[in-house]
C-alpha cells in the first residue's frame, strides 16, 4: 500500500527565504517548523515559518519526485508558483490543518 505525500514550501514573514520540503503528514511537519523541533534547521535558523505552497500526491514517490524538481527551481520560478497557488500568500497552515 503506497502512503501519500505532499511537497511544501516555507517563508518567513518577509519572503525572504524559501524552504523546499516533502513529508507524508503535511499538518504535522508544518506544526514541527512553527515550533521549531530541530532548532538549528534552516527553517528555525531564518525563521521560515509560514507555509505559502504545497502539493498533495498519492505517493510519498511522487511528493519525492516532485520536490528535486522544484528545488532545482530559480528564486522566480518558486516565486511563479507560490503567487499562481497563493496571490496574498496568506499562511496555508488553517487550510490544511481542515483536511
């Protein structure tokens, strides 16, 4: 049985920095980056807390997949995809955390 996953993207509040992740528990990575569980990652060391992109798929291969593509993104093209998901790139967070 294959498990789902989703590929994310993370900002601070000054869309200053951007984090490219995949998990098979969106929810529940996200709320891990806001408390900052691994205080010396990227996302706690920038502050990048605010999730502004993701991707759900059927498999965690596919998330995989997709995530090496997008991490191979120029800053412009992640910046296309967030404003085409998220104009007021408003936090993503309550959304998913409804699924």
């Amino acid at each position: 049985m294959e498990k789902g996953g989703a590929v994310y993207i993370m900002t601070n509040r000054h869309h200053a920095v951007y984090y490219t992740g995949v998990t098979s528990n969106l929810f529940s990575r996200v709320q891990e980056h806001k408390d900052k569980v691994y205080p010396k990652s990227f996302t706690a060391k920038y502050n990048a807390d605010k999730l502004v992109y993701f991707e759900p798929f059927h498999s965690i291969e596919e998330a995989i997949q997709r995530e090496k593509q997008i991490k191979k993104y120029r800053r412009e093209k992640k910046l296309a995809l967030i404003k085409a998901m998220n104009p007021t790139w408003k936090d993503l967070y309550e959304e998913v955390a409804q699924w």
